[in-house]
C-alpha cells in the first residue's frame, strides 16, 4: 500500500513511480567502488593495528572477512535507497526523492507554479535493455531557472507527456478528478483498459 501521508488535506495523488532495475544494476556497480574505497581504508588502519600488535591472528582471513562485511553493507544500503527513491506527481506539487551517494538521500519538491518543462535525457546501455529513460525537469523562475533529474524510469515519455498535461490543468484550475485522472504505468494499450475498470 502507498504511503500517502505526505499528501497536504485536499491533495490528490496523480503518479507514483519508483525507478527501474537499471537504477539498481548502477548502483550495485558503484557499490562495487565504494566497497573498494571503504576496505582500502579499513585494511591500512588494519594493518598497521596488526603490525604492531603482533597478534598471531591471520592477517589474510580477517582481511578477506572485513571485504565481504562491506561489499554487504554497501550493497544493502545501496538497495534501501533505492527501494524508497520515488517520483511522485500530485495535485499542488512534484516530490523526487532519490539518493545522490550512498550517504544521502535527497528530497526534491516542485510545486506546480514553479514548473517550466520536462525532457528526457539521454539513456545509458542500461536503460535502453530495461526499456526506460532518465527525466529531467527545468523549474523556478525566467531569472533562476533550476534543474533536476530522476534516473531511469519505465514510461519517461508518457510521464513528460502527463506532467505537462497537469502543468496545463494547474495553470487553468482544472484539477478535480474528472478533468484530470491518475497517471497508469502501463503500456498504452492495457493503460485505457485500466482506466476503464476504474471508473
């Protein structure tokens, strides 16, 4: 069941996409990396302990033990973010959350006002094999204008299409349920099935 308890009193949900397995396959790749960088640390400061400690335990076991202990942290704290990054479209606003580096994990929101354009950006190998796209969105002001993004979503295009859709409604205060539906991420055909069954 979707969380919704971010929703404001009156504001309706409209998407909620959570990124593809490309995402997943990235970061577990970049896991790879920060797994090398973290034990490179850990094994100097366990080395030098070992030196001059003499202690007869073996260096190699223990080494090979701390390796594994962090590619398995790091993997699943890799995994956590990414099950919880999010691209959510609702009636007042645009809340992207997703993680920049393991450490962080960021929460972009674009209220409707400050929206100027959607795009799609280019995919990597990755995405084209799972059949998805990063989106970026320009927001702000004509002075200050902003950019975000949101990698590898299923669907991109259509989404663009739909969040210029809302832009389209919320600039003419059309945003009840009849004029606007929830976008349905599905392939074209079985989307209007679904629309059907719905109502």
């Amino acid at each position: 069941m979707e969380d919704r308890r971010f929703l404001h009193e009156g504001e309706r949900l409209l998407a909620s996409l959570r990124p593809s397995a490309a995402n997943l396959v990235v970061d577990l790749i970049r896991g790879l990396l920060d797994t090398f960088l973290i034990s490179l640390v850990l094994l100097v400061i366990l080395t030098v302990i070992w030196w001059f400690s003499f202690a007869a335990s073996p260096l190699l076991f223990v080494m090979a033990l701390l390796v594994f202990i962090v590619l398995f942290a790091v993997s699943y704290r890799r995994w956590r973010l990414w099950l919880h990054a999010t691209f959510r479209v609702t009636t007042e606003r645009i809340l992207l959350q997703h993680h920049a580096s393991l450490f962080a994990s960021r929460l972009t929101t674009i209220k409707w006002p400050q929206y100027q354009e959607s795009f799609i950006e280019r995919p990597t190998i990755l995405d084209l094999l799972f059949r998805a796209r990063p989106i970026g969105i320009r927001y702000g002001t004509a002075d200050a204008q902003l950019k975000t993004s949101f990698p590898s979503l299923r669907y991109a295009t259509d989404l663009k299409h739909y969040l210029d859709k809302v832009d389209s409604a919320a600039r003419k205060g059309h945003m009840d349920e009849q004029s606007l539906r929830p976008f349905v991420a599905k392939p074209r055909g079985r989307r209007d099935a679904e629309l059907k069954i719905e109502n």
